[in-house]
C-alpha cells in the first residue's frame, strides 16, 4: 500500500465510496422554501384572466383587471373609487397628467359632503 490513491483514512474514503465524477452526492437538492405571503400575492396578480372587451375576449393580468374595475367604477360615481384614484394621483411620484391644481381637493371635498349621508347627531361645524 505505497500508492497514494489506496490509502484510506479521515478525508479519504475507500476509491468504491468515492463519488464518481459528474454525480452529484445531492441529486435531490436542497428542499424547495415556502413562498412568502408577498411572493405568492405577486404570483397571483401576474396571472392572465380572460375579459370580455368591446366584444373581444382578451387575456391581461389580474393587476391590470383590478385597476380597470376600480377606474371604471370611478367613472360610474362610486365615491369610494374615486377616493382610491385620487389618493393613488396624489401620492404618485410621477408628474400629475391631468394638471390637477390644489383647488381640486376642495372641490371633491364638497363633492363628497353633497353625496355623503349627513349625521344628524353631530353639531354642524361654521
């Protein structure tokens, strides 16, 4: 036993035991992690959906679907949409498109008082 590929000891199993070479000692792998609530939300929401458009069957992602509804539910008159849209264009870090002056939060203020069922237990304010 002069050779140095027969001796045998720590770090050096038997040449039979050795893993052969291309062979992975892993071939399952590492276990596979859990998702993330955040991860599988994302996942979700890049899912296609199929939508009836101008009578067209379209499919486009379920983000995109989302923001449809809630901009075509603005435009209906649901003030809670309308809220949504315009919190989303207040905080925006993209310039406002639509040119929107400050003035425009006083007008949906009012807007939204005219809509809003008043609550006769609370003393009105001058």
């Amino acid at each position: 036993m002069t050779d140095d590929e027969d001796v045998v000891g720590y770090g050096k199993p038997p040449r039979k035991h050795q893993f052969k070479k291309g062979v992975s000692g892993n071939p399952s792998g590492r276990r596979a992690r859990s998702k993330s609530f955040d991860a599988l939300l994302e996942q979700q929401l890049d899912k296609k959906v199929s939508l009836s458009l101008g009578g067209r069957k379209v499919k486009i992602p379920l983000r995109q679907a989302i923001v449809m509804k809630i901009a075509s539910d603005a435009l209906n008159g649901k003030v809670r949409a309308q809220e949504v849209l315009l919190k989303h264009m207040r905080e925006s870090t993209k310039p406002d498109p639509f040119g929107a002056k400050a003035y425009d939060d006083a007008i949906f203020a009012e807007l939204t008082a005219t809509l809003a069922p008043k609550d006769n237990n609370k003393p009105e304010e001058e």
